[in-house]
C-alpha cells in the first residue's frame, strides 16, 4: 500500500487534462502525488523529468491509502467510480468535496466572466462560434476546456483574459461541484457515454451541472432534457421553429423580396438564415444558440452576425468541403452516434433543393438506428452503408429509403457520385464510431476529404 503524504493533493489519470492539472498545481506551489492505473502511462518519463520530486503510483488505485490527501483531482478519462476513489460526495476537512476535477480548480483560480457550453452534439461549434463572436467584438476570449486547449492552460496562456468560454463534457461536470458561469447553455440530449453514466438520467444529470451557480442559461426549447432542474435567475431558449415572445427560433420574414427563413429573437429579425455561412437547420440552431450567449455577454449583434456569415464549420463537424455541379459534398464524420446524424439530416433535409445521399456506417456501439429510419425517408435519395454495422443499418432504415451496400468508404464515395443529382447534398455522417476501418473519425473525415478534392482535381 502507497499512502498520499497528508496535505499533499493527489493527482489521478496522466492524459491530455492530467498532464495540464500537474502543470497548474506546479505553478501555483502545491505538492501532489501522481497516480495511474495503467502501468506504463504515455509520456510517463517526461512527467518523472519534469517533477522529479513528486511521487508516482502505477497501477490498481486500491493501492494507494488516501485517507491523508488534502484532495482527491480526477482527470476526467478517469471515471469516478473507479475502485479505490473516494466518494464524489465525501466532504473534506475545509468545506470541499474530497473528489473534484480539472474545472473545479480552474473555477477557483479563475478571475474573469466563464462562458460554458454542454450537450451531446454542436459544443464545439457553438463554443468556436461564440469565441470568434467575442473575438470580433474586441474582447480578449480565452477558447478551450473539452476542445483544444485545457482550461487550466488557459489561465496561463491568457492571465488577462475577459472571458473564457469553455466546452465542457460530462465527464468534466461530474466532478464540478460549482461552475458559476455568467452564461451556460445545454444544447441537445441523446444515448452516448451511458457505459459511464449507466443511463440516459445519469448521463443528463451530469450534464445538467453546467447550470451549478449560472447567472443565466441558453436550453432547446425543442428538448426538454436540457431544461435545468431548478430555477435560474435568467433564461433563454432556441429552437428552428417560430419563436414565442423572447426565444430565438427561425420564421419567414418579408425582407422587401418575399417571405424568407429569418434567425428572430422573439418578433425581431435579427438576420437571414441563408446569410448563416454553416449548413442546415440545425446550424442555424447553433448560431442561435451562439448568439443568445453573446447577447448576454454584451456582444454587438453586428460582430455576431459578421461571424457568422463566414464562419465555414469545423473540420469533420457538418464541414462544407466542396459543392461541384450544384452537388454539396458534407464532412460530418464527428457524427459518431444517432442523436448526431439525426441533427444533420433533420437539419440539412429542409434547406435542399434536391435531396441527401448519406453514408453511413461503421461500428455502432450496439445503438438504435430507427430513429433515422423516418426522416430518412422524408430526405434521402439514398443511403450508402458501410463498415461493421451495416446489414443492421440497413435492415432499420431500407423500408423507407432505397440502401446501397459497400465494403468501405471509397466505394460509398464512388456509389455516391454515380447517384447524386444537382439540388443534392451527398453527407458523411456515419451514426457510427470508426474504429473498424480508421483509427479515429478525423481519419474516416481525412478519406472523404481526400478523395473529393481528387475529384475536382479531375474536373480541372
């Protein structure tokens, strides 16, 4: 047995967010213990390197006695249920809980407005939106958490910041017992991570801790499992559909050339949905989103209407990569569960003049495909199936939509240019992980990328 020496804090798990907590526990002066459950974690040596004094455990945390530890700081691969950890809810000797995460310490030490946005699908885009928003406003914004960098880094990259805002995963809020956000939004619920959380109420109420100490929260008029469980002092909500008095939402508006789709706030047009540079329905619910922040945050609505008619998506995340013959060719290898292509199509199917030719495919985690069986057969021209769980896909949704088999993706692409007519969106979005036939989804993105750009290289 290894015991934490008393009040040192004890660190647990070394990857991308465990690495930047020893980084800020060093900076300010705090002595920690290090602790992994693998035997060899990766950059291991380097961590010996660089903080030679401080102790490492590998291995079992039943292990390690830490009755004397000043605090217990969970980097969030790690799931808190783990043998050996105290419980999320023990208390310490100071008023704090004896387990906590990355974010907890960066709330404590951060001294500027935190912007925080959850939900199993879009955090990442909204999060980008709004910091580029905040950016062309002539705010000094901090961007990181779940994406990029860790929010602890940012507090030494950016010590004058403004703002920070932040994607903040489950996995993080589980272990933040007090966030305080100036604005948090819960964008979408859906099955994932339940291996973690065990349910779809267990996986909310993670989520839902993005609302702990919020001074006003951004929620899916259209879902109510983002809605939070007690009253905030400010609300917001989007939706694509016509906005009640004070949401955000999406109506016709005469524009001096005919009714047109409209982003409103309440009865009040705010820009064109065709101006929204990013694809589909469910992209100008993001912008809405986006936007809903910004306005509590202070932001000008033209800076947030300029980056918003630029702003071209992420990589892999609904990503327009080329539209040739009035064809658009659509990266959303991102889309790694049901929820995720739902929005897509949903999203996309509407504004076609055409319409979609989905691939799909890949290793589905044992997920339901029915429900995009329905808007499947409302959208698609096509489904291309691909990968491990192809057959079940294709059993779920060949009813309503003519299914193509193929081996792989490069034979979906090929099915795909051949059945494509203009007006079309042909859409990577594959419903499924891709750990059968890539090492990871930016891989199955890169592919698809790739052999569209050969494409156009054809056509030159």
């Amino acid at each position: 047995m290894v015991a934490v020496p008393e009040g040192v804090t004890l660190v647990v798990g070394l990857g991308v967010s465990g690495r930047a907590i020893t980084r800020h526990l060093s900076r300010l002066g705090v002595p920690f213990m290090i602790a992994d459950t693998r035997q060899s974690p990766p950059g291991l040596d380097e961590i010996r390197t660089q903080y030679p004094d401080a102790a490492i455990h590998c291995g079992p945390l039943g292990d390690v006695d830490m009755s004397a530890a000043k605090e217990v700081v969970l980097s969030p691969g790690v799931d808190p249920k783990t043998p050996g950890l105290p419980s999320l809810a023990a208390i310490g000797d100071e008023g704090r809980p004896r387990l906590v995460g990355e974010i907890a310490l960066f709330v404590r030490a951060c001294r500027a407005p935190i912007a925080a946005i959850t939900g199993s699908n879009a955090k990442s885009t909204v999060t980008t939106l709004l910091g580029e928003m905040a950016s062309e406003a002539g705010r000094r914004v901090a961007v990181g958490g779940n994406l990029g960098t860790p929010a602890l880094d940012l507090l030494a990259d950016m010590p004058d910041a403004e703002l920070y805002v932040l994607e903040l995963s489950s996995f993080q809020l589980e272990t933040t017992p007090w966030l305080g956000a100036e604005t948090a939004a819960f964008l979408n619920l859906c099955d994932d991570h339940l291996d973690r959380h065990g349910d779809l109420a267990g996986y909310r109420d993670a989520k839902l801790g993005i609302f702990r100490g919020a001074a006003h929260g951004v929620v899916n008029a259209d879902d109510s499992m983002t809605w939070p469980a007690t009253t905030l002092p400010a609300l917001d909500r989007f939706t694509t559909q016509a906005p009640d008095e004070g949401d955000w939402g999406i109506a016709k508006h005469d524009d001096g050339q005919g009714d047109v789709p409209w982003l409103m706030r309440g009865k009040t047009p705010l820009m064109p949905a065709s101006a929204v540079r990013l694809p589909g329905r469910h992209n100008q619910a993001n912008a809405l989103a986006a936007m809903a922040m910004g306005e509590r945050l202070g932001l000008p609505l033209s800076s947030m209407r300029a980056v918003l008619e630029r702003f071209q998506g992420l990589a892999h995340r609904g990503e327009l990569v080329a539209k040739v013959n009035d064809i658009a060719w659509i990266n959303d290898s991102k889309g790694t569960n049901v929820g995720a292509t739902l929005a897509a199509i949903e999203g996309l199917g509407p504004t076609l003049d055409g319409r979609l030719v989905l691939l799909a495919g890949g290793v589905g985690k044992g997920a339901d495909f029915t429900p995009l069986a329905e808007p499947l057969s409302r959208y698609a021209r096509e489904v291309v199936v691909f990968g491990a769980d192809a057959e079940r896909l294709a059993t779920t949704v060949e009813e309503g939509v003519a299914v193509t088999r193929v081996d792989d993706l490069i034979s979906a692409l090929v099915r795909a240019r051949g059945v494509a007519r203009p007006g079309d969106a042909v859409l990577l979005s594959p419903a499924c992980a891709s750990l059968d036939q890539f090492p990871h989804y930016m891989a199955r993105g890169d592919a698809f990328r790739d052999w569209v750009s050969e494409m156009l290289k054809e056509k030159t």
